[in-house]
C-alpha cells in the first residue's frame, strides 16, 4: 500500500494537497475495488471504509518521509486550526498550556 501511494503520489502532483486527499484516496478505492462496475454490498462498502483509514495514514507517511512530495497546503495546518480555534473562542495552544501547568 505504502508503495503504491508513492508511486500516485509521484504521478500526480495535486494528490498531494492536503485539500485534496480525500479525493485521491476515494479515487484509489474506487478502481481498486472497480466500483464503476459492481454491486456495491455492506460486506464490501465496510472492507472499503476501513482501507479508507489505512489509505488516510499511509498518506501521510509517504508525506512525512518524502518532503519532496509534499503539497503546497503541507504546512498550513497548523495556522488553519489555530485560525479556526480563534474564531470559536478557544485560546490557541491550550493543550501544550495544559501539560506545562502539570509539570510544574
């Protein structure tokens, strides 16, 4: 699996975009599973939701191994969580502030 994602990965440039992994890894399951032309049963929909997961992980560490792979959204999750926490009311970094308070 972790090979076979690379190698898409490689392939296909826009893949690698965080915004766009959903998409990707739906693509994948779909002609793996050649969805286009079968039945789709609850036995075979569970297998595809659980290689879904795996899928979802594999991606990432094919990201986190090969940097030279990594969309151009990569790095920005991290600014959009804290962007999003702010506009919920939340204070950003609120778990780090947790386990510091506790160390000290």
């Amino acid at each position: 699996m972790y090979e076979e994602v690379k190698r898409h990965l490689q392939k296909m440039p826009l893949a690698r975009e965080r915004a766009k992994k959903m998409q990707f890894i739906s693509w994948l399951l779909w002609n793996k599973w050649n969805l286009g032309n079968r039945e789709l049963t609850q036995p075979v929909l569970r297998t595809i939701i659980e290689e879904s997961g795996s899928y979802d992980r594999v991606w990432r560490k094919v990201l986190q191994d090969c940097p030279n792979l990594r969309g151009s959204d990569y790095e920005d999750k991290k600014a959009l969580s804290e962007n999003t926490q702010i506009a919920l009311g939340y204070e950003t970094g609120y778990i780090g502030n947790g386990k510091k308070l506790k160390t000290l």
